[in-house]
C-alpha cells in the first residue's frame, strides 16, 4: 500500500448535510436517550396499484420548528421501476401554503409521509423534478421502505403520457417534466466556517464534495428531545456529532415502537451503518429563485442510531447511542485558547471531521486569516485487525505568509485517512495540541559549505565536495531568514571505508521542502514510516554513492530548529 501528497501544501427532496460548530456544550459528550412512551403511528401501507388519477392525497411536514403542518395533494401517476428495478415512483402534486411560497418541494422534505384519503401511508416525499423548483414530488412507496436490494437510479425517466400529464397539473413545462425526477441535491451544509472556508477545503478524497454554509444550535435553550421524532417531524441523522456535526436533516415518515423509518432514499446507501439518530428544530425554508429550495435547521443532541442507510429509507431504534471515536483539538494563540471535541460515529467520517475540528478551532482562536507560525503535537490511537492497541505520536512545526489555519490543518487528517485505509483498522481517539503566533517565521537554505583543510570552501554545482573513506564529511549550511537575519547549521555524515573511489551526490533540504511518500504493506511499516518522517523545522542530509555497481545511502538531520526550513542544494561528492 503507498499513498504519496504534496507534504506541506496541501441528501433526495433532500435532506439537508449540516456540519456544525457549537453544538459540543449542548452535546457534552455522549447522551444517553430513552426511546419516547408513545408507540408511535405505526402506519399501515396503502397499495400504490389502487390509487386512481386525481385522487385526493394529504401529507405532514416541518417548515418551522417541530411540529408538523399538513399539506394536500392529488396523485399524478405511477412511473414503473420509477426508483430501481421493482421499486415504482408514485408522483403527486402538492400544495400548502408553505410549499406556494417558496414555489415547490424542498431539500429538507425527504421522508414527508403522503397518506390516501382512508388515512394509510402511500409512502415518503423523497424525488424532485430535474430542472428545479417544483410542486411536483416523486414519492417512494411505504410499502418497499423496508426493501434493500437494488442500486438508486441517478435519474429517473419521465416518458411522454407522464410528462403530458405533469404539465396538465402544474406550472412545469412538458419539456421541463420530461427532464425526469431526481434526489435532489444533497450539499454537505457546514456551520462554523464560512463560504470562503468551505470552497478552500478541497482535494483530498475524504472531503465532501459539495458543501454549503448552515447555522447550528447553540448553548442555550431547550433542545427537542426523542418526543419530536414523530411521521412528518424533522429527523436528522449524522456521522459525527460535538463540534463538527455531519449529517442530513430529513422528515420523519413513520415512528412505532422507537423504531423510525425516514427520508424515503439513501443518505450515503452505505447499508448497514452506525450513524447517531437526532431531532431537529427548523428556523425556516429558504427559498431559491435558482435552484431547489431548502430547510435551515439546526441539530439537536443524539436519542438513538440509525443502522440501516438504503435505498428506499433509512431506519433506526430511538434508544440506545452507537458507540464513537473522539477527535480533540486544543488551540492557544496570546491569551486565548479553547478545547473542541467531536464525536465520530461512522468511521468513514473520521478523516473529514479532523479537518473541520482542527480548522474550525483554529480560525475560532487565531481569529483571522493571515500569516503565522505554529508548534502542533498529535496523538493517534487505534486497534489494529486484531484488536491489538497502537498509538502514534509526532509534533511538529508550521509557517504561512497568507493562512497558517489552513496551512497546518492537513497533515493529521491525512495520517488518519492513511492508517484507516488498511483494512481491519479502526481509529479510536485523536488528540491535537496547537500554539499558534503572527510571526511566520521561516529559514530558506542559502548556502552550502565544507570543511577542508581547516577552511570553509563553498559547495555547489560547479564546486564539488571531496570526502576521505572512513572519515566523516563536514559541512556548514546558511540560513536566511525573511528579515534578512543569517544563521549557520553544522552537519556531518561519516563515509563509509568501502566508499573508497566512488562518486556520488550530496542532497541538503530543509523540511519543509520535503515530499512525504508513505508506504507499507503492514500497519507497523506504516506506523514506522510516519514516525520517521522529518520535521518541517529540521534538515536532512543525504549522502548517495556509487562504486562498481554498488550504491550506499546515509541520511542524517540537524534541527528542530526555532522556524520552519525551506530550499535545499544538490552537489556532486568525489571520494578518495
């Protein structure tokens, strides 16, 4: 297994992704949840095959707060295989007075339950035409929410009867209607950085790929407990949780017993999976002239798990809370400083909710973006397939002239991400320790120097270095600083005896100028590999010769030193 990064530089109407800042004083930590005492709805399926054009249809949802408004509707139609081969779309038109003001079905809404006019639950709000905003919604069928066994289809195709008969009884066009029905757009909504942030934090696979800013709960205040989670009430369901909350916000479609069935599609379709189950209190419907409109809503502490991410539903038990990993983060700058902690339940999630939980606490406490400095230290525990504990711990130094935050919030994620990726590992706690300073400082390699003779000779490509087999190669590296301060370093490197009559190459770079390229086919090689890593506040000397087919190679370092290290030189080394 090899990874290699640039080392210093570095959900259908759907439910709303929230990542929250904020939220770890109203969480605390783990919360201990009881399943509310009313059995719930426990709604009876209604057979899709027996609804007739024009019937009359009612549903339940949230707009605002907890409690679930009414809307009315009529049945439009039945799209074969609508969602997967034997899982038919039911579509409906629906009108309230909050789905005529913001012009159509909104992401939020997944899971709305839709009953027929005798009171059983045909099934769950959960597609949205194509183009846009629209009142016409494709309904997953109650009676399959249980059924996991086909893959979700990325579009669903409106043929010309169904179109004719969309654009009959709505705003839509019949070019519009047969652009077909899709999950609506699932962005990855975070709190606690902004937009700026948000659009900066790319490139790494363990990000989400789409992301937009949303608010959180905050300290204060009465949070809706396990009573709210009723059919049309909001349901939330998140990886992760404190912090940095990572999940989706959706619609509750029928609760009984403690066991919730919601949204009407996948949030992940990871199947089986281990993500904390949550109300929700909705501040309001944003309406978007542009694109699909969409719930702002805020997280409440966990009640339960959601164990099953499928095709047609996500389901949990209001109870009991899965088991999670810790992610802590303690930042300092001048006189002020602050803990963040994250709980992480899906361990897919793991290396995201480092990034923002490092992130977040650092631009919450450095409190601008601009240059600086900072010493980091980290810890990361794990268990191996086995079972068998690990720990790593490293430290090191970081240096920007334009975002420090940022500079300095990749590299633990990036070692979470490379330990998780061997199979069997899990990681159970990460701990991070920041200091962080304005001052950017900074060292650059200017000059290389070797000691012959008792004098300083200047090295370079054209002056090469001469070393003596069995003895030790001296040299003397200058540094300059960004204030045009100079500082020497000495190193030296014994020769090997049987180096005699070889050639080779001298390579001096500083740390920060260093690429990281991790391999090993074991977790140990990994854990190795990592922990021997040079510091960006180091320099490294190696030493490459060659003789009759024969190759040797010494490394040795200088340093911590008081400031970050870039540049380097390369001369050619004759021994005699």
């Amino acid at each position: 297994m090899k990874h290699q990064l640039r080392w210093r530089r570095v959900v259908a109407a759907s439910a709303v992704m929230v990542t929250s800042a904020g939220l770890a004083s109203a969480v605390g930590g783990t919360v201990a949840a009881t399943a509310a005492a009313d059995p719930g709805d426990c709604a009876t399926a209604f057979p899709t095959e027996e609804l007739v054009d024009g019937d009359a249809v009612t549903g339940l949802t949230v707009s605002e707060g907890t409690t679930p408004e009414p809307f009315t509707g009529e049945f439009l139609g039945t799209i074969q295989d609508g969602i997967a081969v034997g899982l038919d779309m039911v579509m409906v038109r629906l009108s309230s007075p909050e789905i005529d003001r913001v012009g159509g079905i909104w992401q939020g809404m997944s899971g709305s339950p839709v009953y027929a006019e005798d009171g059983r639950l045909i099934g769950a709000v959960a597609y949205g035409l194509a183009w846009g905003t629209t009142p016409v919604a494709g309904v997953t069928p109650f009676d399959a929410m249980d059924d996991y066994v086909a893959a979700p289809a990325a579009r669903v195709k409106v043929g010309r009867r169904a179109a004719r008969k969309i654009a009959q009884d709505s705003e839509v066009t019949r070019e519009q209607a047969e652009s077909g029905f899709r999950q609506l757009r699932m962005p990855t909504s975070v709190s606690g950085l902004t937009p700026k942030r948000l659009d900066q934090a790319t490139g790494r696979k363990w990000l989400p790929k789409q992301t937009q800013q949303v608010g959180s709960t905050g300290t204060g205040g009465a949070s809706p407990g396990a009573e709210a989670i009723v059919a049309g009430g909001n349901l939330a369901a998140a990886f992760s949780y404190g912090d940095i909350t990572m999940g989706g916000v959706g619609t509750a479609t029928s609760v009984c017993d403690g066991d919730v069935v919601g949204f009407g599609h996948p949030m992940s379709f990871s199947g089986k999976t281990t993500a904390t189950l949550h109300p929700a209190d909705a501040l309001y419907i944003q309406e978007d002239p542009v694109g699909v409109p969409f719930k702002v809503a805020n997280f409440a502490p966990p009640v339960g798990t959601i164990d099953q991410d499928r095709l047609a539903a996500i389901s949990g038990t209001l109870g009991p809370l899965p088991a999670t990993s810790s992610v802590t983060s303690t930042v300092a700058s001048a006189s002020r400083q602050r803990t963040g902690d994250t709980q992480v339940s899906v361990p897919d999630f793991m290396p995201s909710a480092v990034f923002y939980q490092l992130l977040a606490n650092q631009d919450r406490i450095f409190d601008r973006i601009g240059p600086g400095s900072a010493e980091q230290a980290w810890t990361i525990a794990g268990r191996r397939a086995d079972g068998s504990p690990f720990t790593l711990e490293l430290s090191d130094r970081f240096s920007s002239q334009w975002d420090i935050s940022f500079e300095m919030a990749w590299d633990v994620p990036d070692q979470v991400w490379f330990l998780s990726s061997f199979q069997g590992v899990t990681i159970d706690d990460v701990t991070v320790s920041s200091t962080m300073t304005d001052d950017p400082a900074a060292w650059r390699i200017r000059r290389l120097e070797q000691m012959r003779g008792g004098v300083w000779h200047t090295v370079n490509r054209r002056n090469p270095a001469f070393g003596r087999a069995g003895r030790a190669l001296r040299l003397r590296a200058t540094l300059a600083g960004a204030d045009g301060v100079t500082r020497t370093v000495r190193m030296k490197r014994m020769i090997p005896k049987r180096a005699r009559s070889s050639f080779g190459v001298l390579q001096v770079t500083g740390g920060a100028s260093q690429w990281a390229s991790w391999s090993g086919k074991t977790v140990d090689d990994a854990l190795a590999g990592l922990a021997g890593q040079i510091r960006n506040d180091e320099i490294e000397m190696q030493l490459f010769l060659e003789r009759q087919r024969r190759s040797w190679e010494r490394t040795s370092t200088a340093g911590p030193l008081d400031g970050i290290v870039r540049g380097g030189r390369s001369v050619e080394v004759w021994i005699r």
